[in-house]
C-alpha cells in the first residue's frame, strides 16, 4: 500500500506541474492576448487621427490653392490695367 501511496503521490505531483505548466501558458496567452488588443486599440485610434489629419491637410490644400488662384487672378488684373 505505501508503494501505490507513493506512485500516486508521485503522479499527483507530475498531474500538478503540468497544470502550473498549462496555467503559466494560459496566462502567457491572456498576456499575449491583452497585448494584441491593446496594440489593436492602439492601432484603431492612430488611424482615427490620420484619418483627422488627411482630411484636415486636404481642407487646407484647397483652401491654399484657391487663395493661389485668387491671387495669380488679382495678378492679371493688375497686368492687364498697368498696360
């Protein structure tokens, strides 16, 4: 009886280093989980703000290019009445 005691001890043992074992891999994938949502998250708001930024540069292209074209416009102008 002690020889089975002992085996099963010892079986106890190995069933329980392998269930630290699994825990340690289920906690390294929630780590590996939580850090690919929070890169995802991450990634989600740096697209917002260039998105933001796109069309804020776009909106200040046309407005730069219709001052140009007022302005190379207002230069004619004064082309035209100088002669």
């Amino acid at each position: 009886m002690s020889i089975n005691s002992s085996s099963q001890i010892n079986m106890l043992t190995s069933i329980d280093i392998k269930r630290m074992k699994d825990d340690n891999r289920v906690a390294e994938l929630k780590l590996v989980i939580e850090q690919r949502d929070t890169t995802i998250e991450f990634l989600k708001r740096q697209c917002d703000f260039l998105k933001t930024k796109c069309r804020e540069s776009g909106t200040k292209r046309r407005e730069l290019e219709d001052e140009i074209n007022r302005l190379w416009e207002e230069n004619q102008n004064l082309s035209i009445i100088k002669k």
